[in-house]
C-alpha cells in the first residue's frame, strides 16, 4: 500500500466515508453488518482508506478445503504438497468479501488488497493457512480478477452457480518472494 493509504480492522466506530463499490449486497454488509460479524467473531472485516475516502475493504474468516471427488482438481492441487504432508483437508482462510470503491476501480488497489492478503497469511498468521479460498462472483470481470492473481477455479460443477469458489496456494506467494 502506498504511503497515503492506510489499512486497519474496521472498529465499531469507524464512520465509511462515502463508500460505493456499485455491488449494493456488498455496500449494505460493510455499511451494516461488518462489525456484527466480528462480534460474533464470524468474520473480520479490514478497511483500506485516504484522509478522505474510503476506497476499500474485505472480510476473512477460517476456512478449510478439502478432497474433491472430481479428483483431478485434487490431485492438481495436491501436486505442491509433499507425498507425507498429504490430508483430505487444508486449513485455508475465505475471503468472504472484497469490495473496491468505483472510483478507485481498475486501478489495481484490489489487487494490492490480494497481496496484502496473501503477505498477511503468510508472514503473520498465528496458525497454518495453506490456502485462500473465495466465492467469486459468477462473470468473467470478477473470475478474470481472481485468475489474473493467482486464483483458481476448485469446483467443475459450479459453472452455472451465482458464485463459483476459487482457491490460491499460499505456497506459490512464499516461493515466489524468498
Ligand atoms: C472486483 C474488484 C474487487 C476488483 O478490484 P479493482 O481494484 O477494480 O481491480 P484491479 O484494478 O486490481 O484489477 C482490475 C481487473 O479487475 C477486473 N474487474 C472485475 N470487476 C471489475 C470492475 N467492476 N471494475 C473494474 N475492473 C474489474 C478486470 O479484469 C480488471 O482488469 P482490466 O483492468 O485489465 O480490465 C472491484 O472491481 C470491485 O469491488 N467490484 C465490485 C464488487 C465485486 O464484484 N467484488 C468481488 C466479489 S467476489
């Protein structure tokens, strides 16, 4: 993040100034819900903002992924982990929101988002996070985001779904940045 943006946990008194990211069911979460969720300790919501804007935030919450039985995503997937590492579950974490004020979109701030995700789950996590999964939104603007950073789609059969869930292996971030 550059140094006139600054990033921190949404706290129940922070006033969102003047935020739209053009998605009202993600405006009305952050405007509303948010801090709810992090109460009920369900999701932590973070905020990327300038003096006078708010320009973005995400949510993220424990996840976990497991064994698939179209196995040849699995076993893709498997294909970075050591043969005596191998489970039938990951510990992962969702991004359950990501949200990029319109003004500010297309201007790589979510993709600065993304790695200050991956950075965070990596450098800082208190326990083990192999991966980032999210539910994407179904079209190819958001599909395309998420694949240009790294993402990949986990499911065959969610094609036709609102959402399709996508992961990224944290490891790709570690080996990419040693
Ligand atoms: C999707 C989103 C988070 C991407 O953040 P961003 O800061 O605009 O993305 P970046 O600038 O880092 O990357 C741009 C790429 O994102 C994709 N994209 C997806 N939705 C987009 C949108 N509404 N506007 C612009 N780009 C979008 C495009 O592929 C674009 O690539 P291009 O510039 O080569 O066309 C943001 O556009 C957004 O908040 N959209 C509305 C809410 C939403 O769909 N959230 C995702 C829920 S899963």
């Amino acid at each position: 993040m550059s140094l006139k943006r600054s990033i921190f946990r949404l706290t129940a008194d922070y006033k969102i100034k003047n935020f739209d990211c053009g998605d009202s069911d993600l405006n009305e979460f952050f405007y509303q819900d948010a801090f709810n969720y992090t109460e009920q300790l369900l999701a932590v919501t973070y905020v990327v903002e300038t003096k006078v804007k708010t320009m973005g935030f995400f949510s993220v919450a424990n996840d976990k992924i497991q064994i698939l039985e179209n196995k040849s995503i699995w076993n893709r997937l498997n294909r970075n982990i050591q043969n005596v590492k191998r489970r039938r579950a990951y510990p992962a974490v969702k991004l359950g929101r990501l949200g990029i004020d319109k003004e500010w979109q297309s201007q790589n701030v979510g993709t600065e988002l993304l790695g200050y995700i991956k950075e965070f789950f990596l450098q800082n996590n208190k326990t083990g996070c192999r991966f980032i999964t999210v539910d994407a939104y179904n079209n190819s603007a958001t599909t395309s985001f998420y694949q240009k950073n790294g993402f990949a789609f986990f499911l065959t059969q969610d094609t036709q779904e609102k959402t399709r869930l996508m992961f990224y292996d944290l490891m790709l971030y570690k080996n990419a940045n040693v």
